[in-house]
C-alpha cells in the first residue's frame, strides 16, 4: 500500500510540473465582473486598463449625480432604463453598442447594451492575438509584414516597425484603422513612416491623413525594387491596439485604385466639362492624375488670363519665364488651351536677351543682386558685360565731381617667364593734372601669385607696389584703388573685385597724366629657391619645376582736373 502512494505522490508531482510548464493564457480586466480578471490584485474600474473606458466614466458620472440628487433634493433614481433616453447613472440603452476596444484596449468587436442600462456587457467581447514579436522598433528587429497585421502600442508611445516589398512603378500605402477596420478615435492615434531602404531616410510621414480624424495614411510612388521599412507609433496616452494596412495599388493597370484620380484609359467617369472646363482633351499623365492641359477653360481665348489659365494671348501669370522655369534662354509660348508652351526655351543661354539665365552673371540691365559696393568698391553703377554677361567692374571707380575719367586697357598676351621682369606700358594722351589712381588687372594668368611683385610707375618717375607675392593663383578683374574695402593683403585668390594696394596709390597724384604709364610685373621664379639660384648653388635650381605665366589684359584709370 504504501508503494502505491509513493507513486500516486510521484504522478502528482509530475502532473503539477508540468502544468507549471504550459504558458498561461494572458488574462484582462473585465472592468465590470466584480472580480479582479487579470490578477493584478486591482478590481473594474480601479484598473488602469479600465480607468478611462466609456463604462467607468459612465459609472463615476452616475454616481456623481445620484449622490447629488439625493443629498440637495431627495432623489436619486434617474431616468427608467429602456426609455430611449441614456439618462442619469445610465451608459446606454437597450439596443446601443460600442465597439470593445473602448472598454478594454486589447480586446475586439461590439459590446451591446446591459438590461440595468448601467454599463455595456463586455462577455461579448474578444481579447486579439498580435501578429508582432517584440521589440520590432528598428530595421534590424523589424518584422515582415504579412497581411492582417494586428499589434499594440504598449507602453504608450511604443514604436513597431515591418518591412515591406515593393517593386518599381507601385503606389505604397501605409495606414492604420482600429482592430475592427475602423476609423480611429482619440484613443488610436497613431503616426506612420515609410522609410527608405537604408531603413533610416524618411520618405513620408502622415499623422490624421486617413479616415478622420486619428487614423493615420502614407503613400510614396516607388522608384525602385526593395525592402521599404514602415514604421508606427503611437500618439495616445495610453495602451491600444491596432491594424497595419499595407497596399500597392499600381498605377498603370487600367484601374482606378485607392487615391489614382485616373489610370490609362479609365478617367473614372471624370471629363473636361466635370472639372469646369471646356472639351473633350481630359487624359491621365504617368502619375495617374489628370492632365487638363487640352481642356479649356471657359474663358479662354480673352486675351486676359483668368484662374486656371496658365496664360491668355499676350497675358501671362506674372513672373513667368523660361529663366524661371529652369532654362536659359527664349520665350515662353501660350497654346490654345490657354496653358504654357516650353519648346521655344532653351538650356543654352543667349547673352544679350535680357533674360538672366543661371549660367549667366548678368545680362543686360538684369544684374540681379549684385552691385558695385558688393564687390568692395565706393557707391557705383554696376554695368554688365555685353558679349560675356559678366560684371563690368571697370564701371565701378568713380571720380569726384569735376574730375574727368580717363581709361586706357592694354591687351596682350605677354609672357611672363621665371626670374623676369616685364612691362607692358599704357599711353595716355589727354592733358590735366592727375587726382587719383586706381588700376585693374582684367586678366593675368599665372599659377602662383605669390612668386609675383605687381607695381605701376608714372610717367614722371614714382612707383606704387600693388601686390606684393600675395599667394593663390590668377588675378581676375582685380582693380586696385586708395578706397576700397578691403586690403590685398587680407583677399584670396583670384582677387575679383576692390582692393587696397599694398602702397597707396595717393603717391602717384599731382602729376601730369599725360606720358606712358607702365605696368611691371617681376617674376621671383619659383620662390622656395630664389635666394640660392646662383653662381653657388645653381644644382639646386636645374630641379625647379617652371611656372610662367601671361600677362592678357590691364586697364589704366585716371581722374584728372
């Protein structure tokens, strides 16, 4: 006998074990048994899964007003359940549903109405299996999604992310509705992205784009075949549950799908006169949207352009160009549809047009922003080169009233060798005494400025150092006068604009102007090795690399009195 209890004992033991091992069944709470359903050791409506249900605010509200009633006035009753009316201490009548997931979170379907009216029956009500596995907030620990996709938002703000397939030319749709396929409430808010296939780069994001007013909807046209990341989180305050909706409806079928206003053929019953327009050139662009361009509009023809005519005869919308339509060149046409006709622009800018073209500067009076004080020099009219659209900075010195100005260019090229000396004279024929100076060096071309020594001497002896082996490359529309904002010394290759000598070109004033001006350029060679290019150490210098340089063009300024 007692063999026998040990092994009813043993049998027991293990029949315990291995019901230790089942999983359990995730329990929740009813919030209107009386009991406490999921053991949290909190009952109904003093569980925060059941705190902000529509029952518990109903029960609170009822007891509020009956409590109030039958303090100031000696009743308490409310109003007959069944009378059609939800009247005081009542959440509903008979008949009245609400959907679960507004009395307990994780649960689905409809609830109906209890036979006191005070609460709606929740034994009607379904807990929700979740197709994810947490954690899912990452592409790395994404989920594949795999239709219906149901899951929860747990704790509040909880992200949860799937990948998708996409393949080239399809519409993805990403929206969420409740576990029902509802419209959402307060209580399912959520936000979605669809992210790139990097699972990082946002393409779109929609917060209460689908059925109004929380549900949210993203759409991105796809351009190539992969493995999109959709991502969900959620804006409520608390614990919900929801359903991932994932659609690629493909615009290009013939079919009129979701959010395609058209597709091909199918204008989906839509025509010209249904948009307010005239005649029968409705069709679909590429993008399954309407192309209205061979409608008229009703008052086409005019001459005066009128909403939605892009233009009527000489009548434009204002501002439009081919320059701001993203070409360089031409004009612009108006079709008898009254929209724009882009096949007279061009990508290849005309200087002269006066259109300012983007690869352009300036062309004619169109300067854009650009003035003289910009580029360092006194206040001035800023003119624009008429056969290369670039600025005219020549025009920018000025002389003081009753003061004549003089301007002579030379034109090269001359060569500038290494360890040379070169000069390039300008000859100035007209009388009067010299006021200011100022000398612009449009063009010389030479790989490193600072090997060069730049000055100019007048005609009656004196010379003035401009650029003292300041480093870079090139001077480019570099002009060189007293009032400038800025020093040489402080500017950057290629020195285009105003710039204060290294001497002052004030030393050159109260001679006569006529005579020859010279400009002098002393090439130091290459200056890591000028001091030992001689008798002594000329070794050194048969490995220096040449760099010459041309002299092409320099212009003389003059104000004299």
């Amino acid at each position: 006998m007692t063999r026998w209890r040990v092994a009813a004992a043993l049998l027991m033991a293990l029949l315990m074990a291995l019901g230790a091992a089942c999983p359990t069944e995730a329990l929740i709470e009813r919030c209107d048994g009386g009991a406490d359903d999921d053991g949290d050791g909190l009952i109904d409506c003093d569980d925060p899964e059941c705190a902000r249900t529509t029952w518990c605010a109903a029960e609170g509200e009822g007891e509020g007003e009956g409590e109030g009633e039958g303090e100031g006035e000696g009743e308490g009753e409310g109003e007959p359940c069944g009378d059609g009316t939800v009247g005081p201490g009542e959440a509903c009548e008979p008949g009245d549903t609400v959907a679960c997931a507004t009395l307990a979170p994780l649960t689905t379907g409809s609830a109906p109405c209890r036979d006191d009216c005070r609460a709606f029956d929740t034994a009607a009500c379904a807990e929700f299996e979740t197709s994810e596995t947490e954690p899912n907030d990452d592409a790395d620990s994404a989920d594949a999604w795999a239709p219906p996709y149901t899951a929860t938002i747990d704790p509040a703000g909880d992200v949860d992310c799937v990948t998708v397939h996409a393949l080239a030319g399809e519409l993805l749709v990403a929206r969420t509705v409740t576990l029902d396929g509802d419209a959402c409430d307060a209580a399912h808010d959520t936000f979605v992205e669809i992210r790139d296939v990097d699972g990082i780069t946002v393409l779109a994001d929609d917060d209460d784009g689908g059925a109004p007013p929380y549900c949210s909807r993203a759409t991105w046209p796809v351009a190539s075949e992969g493995d999109y990341l959709v991502c969900v989180r959620g804006l409520a305050d608390g614990v919900f549950g929801y359903q991932l909706v994932v659609e690629t409806p493909a615009c290009g079928d013939d079919v009129v799908e979701d959010r395609e206003q058209c597709d091909g053929a199918d204008l989906d019953g839509t025509n010209c006169a249904t948009l307010g327009l005239v005649g029968d050139g409705l069709r679909c662009n590429a993008l399954c949207a309407f192309d209205t361009s061979r409608c008229v509009p009703p008052s086409c023809g005019d001459g005066a352009r009128s909403d939605p005519e892009e233009c009527d005869g000489g009548d434009w919308l204002g501002g439009d160009t081919c320059v701001a339509r993203g070409f360089q060149s031409g004009a612009l046409a108006c079709t008898p549809w009254c929209t724009t006709d882009t096949g007279t622009c061009s990508l290849a800018p005309v200087c002269g047009d006066g259109q300012h073209g983007s690869l352009e500067e300036c062309d004619g009076a169109s300067l854009g922003s650009a003035t003289c004080q910009g580029f360092g020099f006194p206040s001035a009219q800023l003119a624009c080169g008429p056969s290369n659209c670039r600025f005219d900075l020549g025009a920018c010195p000025q002389c003081a009233a009753g003061q004549s100005r003089i301007t002579v260019s030379v034109n090269g090229p001359l060569a500038i060798a290494d360890f040379a000396t070169v000069d390039s004279g300008a000859a100035v024929s007209a009388p009067g005494t010299v006021r200011s100076v100022f000398l612009q060096l449009d063009d010389l071309a030479h790989p490193a400025d600072g090997e060069l020594t730049v000055s100019v001497l007048a005609p009656g002896g004196g010379a003035v150092v401009l650029s003292n082996r300041r480093g870079g490359r090139d001077f480019r529309e570099t002009t060189f006068a007293d009032g400038c904002a800025t020093a040489i010394a402080t500017g950057a290759a290629p020195f285009r604009g105003c710039f204060v000598p290294d001497a002052t070109l004030a030393a050159l004033t109260g001679g006569a102007a006529a005579g020859t001006w010279t400009l002098r350029v002393v090439d130091a060679g290459d200056y890591a090795y000028t001091d030992c290019c001689d008798e002594y150490c000329e070794d050194l210098c048969s490995g220096v690399v040449p760099t010459p340089g041309t002299l092409n063009r320099w212009t003389l300024g003059l104000c004299v009195e």
